[in-house]
C-alpha cells in the first residue's frame, strides 16, 4: 500500500474520530457545518500529502509542493468563508473553525508517513 493510500486512511480515521467527539456538543447546523468540512479538508490535504510524498528527496519540488499544498489550504478557507459570508449560513462559524481545525490535525499527522523507511539509509 502506497503512503499516500495510507496517509489518506489515517486521515479519514482522524475526520471521522473528531467529527464524532465533536458531534454531542453541536446543534444540527453546526453538525451540517462540521460535516461538510471534513468532506471539504479530506481530499484536499490527501492531494497535498501525495503531492509532498512524490517529491520526496528532490529538494526543490518539495519545497514547491509544500509552499503549493499551504497556498492550496489558505485558498480552500478563503474560498469557503467568501461563500459562506455570502450565502449567510447558519453553520458559518462552525464550518470555517472546523476546517482549519480539520486542516492544522492532518497537517501534524503528516510527519508521521516521512519517517525513514528501512530499505533507504538513514
């Protein structure tokens, strides 16, 4: 299984485990508002991860892919909170705190999957 496969298991485990721990303490339009943003978070920071993970070891695509993945992630937010100023939802607040929550716990999760594997040299 590649790493990106299994970034992308773990991070669902993540959405779907703070989505659940969250969800007694929230009113329906907050729950709507916490849904949609990890169906938002979750592809978004996987395609970024796969990004970074096939430019492991190329100092500059790295560097790219990183700086592309952070733009990618603060456009996401914008984009949402433009729509979400506009359209005057009621679960607003929870959807955009949700996100860049969503978005800042996949982000730790990744170091994780950039460990040494075993065949390279340390």
């Amino acid at each position: 299984m590649s790493v990106s496969l299994r970034y992308g298991a773990a991070a669902a485990a993540v959405v779907a485990l703070l989505t659940l721990v969250m969800w007694p303490f929230l009113g329906p339009p907050a729950r709507r508002g916490v849904l949609v943003a990890g169906s938002v978070a979750l592809p978004v920071q996987v395609i970024a991860f796969s990004l970074l993970a096939r430019y492991r070891g190329q100092a500059n695509g790295f560097i790219a892919a990183w700086a592309g993945g952070m733009a990618i992630r603060a456009l996401v937010i914008g984009g949402v909170a433009l729509f979400l100023i506009r359209s005057g939802g009621e679960s607003a607040v929870s959807m955009l705190l949700a996100l860049a929550g969503f978005f800042f716990v996949l982000l730790l999760l990744e170091p994780v999957y950039f460990r040494h594997r075993p065949t390279e040299p340390a």
